[in-house]
C-alpha cells in the first residue's frame, strides 16, 4: 500500500510520463485509467521493456505515438533527417527472376 500512496504522490507532484509493469496495472487498473484521464502519460512495460501506453485521448490527437515516447526520452529521435535514402537499381536479364537472381548472389 505505501508504493501505491506514494507512486500517486509522484504523479500529483509530476508531470512526466510514469512505467508500470503488468501486475501491478492490473492490481490498480482504475488508479492509472484516473491518472491517464487527468493528463498523464503511463507507459506499461512488460519484463522490463515498454510495451504499451495509456494517455488521455485528447493528447493523443495532436502527436503520435513516437513523438510521445521522444519527449518522455524514451526513444532518441534521428540524427540525420535530412538524410536521404539511398536507392539502387538492377536490371536484370530477360527470364530471370529477383528471387532466383537473390539466391545466386547468396550462394544458395
């Protein structure tokens, strides 16, 4: 009971984004949908990794998904977005197909 009390004293106190594991959102369900609905973000991690997110629904109108896990820190955005991406083209022989010609460069 005391992690409960003061997990929800840090939630009233701050308004970054929390990890919670799977048992313990399933123990306290209604707690974290209340706190999602007053404008926090809750990310649920299984084994360790964040695996979903609980937010209220008008925040996710204006941002993705992504752009929520990069202000929370999470994720690191890209480096280079003005990269661009690299192409190459082949051509290949008459009567012959991409998967047999993937297969000769592979050696199989």
């Amino acid at each position: 009971m005391y992690t409960f009390l003061a997990w929800g004293l840090s939630m009233a106190l701050s308004s970054t984004a929390q990890n919670v594991g799977t048992r313990d959102l399933r123990a306290n369900l209604a707690h974290y949908l209340r706190a999602a609905s007053n404008g926090h973000t809750i990310f649920v991690t299984l084994d360790g990794l964040p695996v979903a997110q609980l937010s209220p629904i008008t925040q996710l109108a204006g941002e993705t998904s992504l752009e929520a896990l990069i202000a929370s820190g999470l994720v690191l955005a890209p480096s280079n977005e003005d990269r661009e991406m690299s192409t190459a083209k082949f051509e290949l022989p008459a009567g012959l197909s991409s998967d047999r010609a993937l297969r000769e460069i592979r050696g199989r």
